[in-house]
C-alpha cells in the first residue's frame, strides 16, 4: 500500500484517505487479513467527469484495495475508469480524460506491483 500511495503522489494525485480495515476489525474484537482502502484522485481530472454525469462523485475520487489472502500473496483491485464512466452514462463524453486517467491509474499500479 506504501508503494502504492507513493506512486499515485508519483503522478500527481492526492492521497485523500487510507482506510486499514484490518486494524477496525481488531478495535471491534476480530480478526481479518491485512486488508487496507487508500482512496486518491486529482481533481483537475475528476471534476470534469462529475460535470458530465454528476453522479460520479460516488465512485470518485478513486479507490484502491490492497489485500493479503489466506496464502500470504498480497493483491491490488481497482475499478477502471472507464467501467465507472460507461456506470454513469458519461463515457462518450468524457473518453479523452477518461483515456489520460486510466493510463496514469494502470502505471501507477504497474509501479506499486513491480
């Protein structure tokens, strides 16, 4: 996850939040993997997306889940951009900033997972 935020701040995103799920579970008496929500985004990229459809303030800023399985492997999830747009009804709109934001989001992940 530490290489993950580093490489959204890397390509000029904020790092909004970061959410250790793990360490709620533990506060509340349970056990769970590590499982941890960093939540990041630009909004020089977001806020035309949201003019278009406003309704992607829901899913935006963006969202990352970074979680270890039962083996020890650790894995990364996103939703793409692009799913979330065509989610809103704003892909045709927006498929430029919509191309620009998955492109930085997958090098981002390719460097948090090299």
């Amino acid at each position: 996850m530490a290489r993950l935020a580093a490489a959204v701040t890397d390509r000029g995103m904020t790092v909004l939040a970061r959410i250790d799920h793990a360490a709620a579970a533990g506060k509340a008496g349970m056990e769970l993997r590590p499982t941890e929500v960093l939540i990041f985004g630009n909004p020089k990229a977001g806020t035309p997306l949201m003019q278009v459809a406003q309704t992607m303030g829901i899913d935006l800023p963006l969202k990352a889940l970074v979680w270890q399985d039962d083996n020890g492997k650790t894995w990364l999830a996103y939703n793409d951009p692009k799913w979330l747009a065509r989610r809103h009804h704003a892909d045709a709109d927006a498929d430029p900033i919509l191309g620009a934001m998955t492109a930085v989001l997958a090098a981002a992940v390719e460097q948090a997972t090299a």
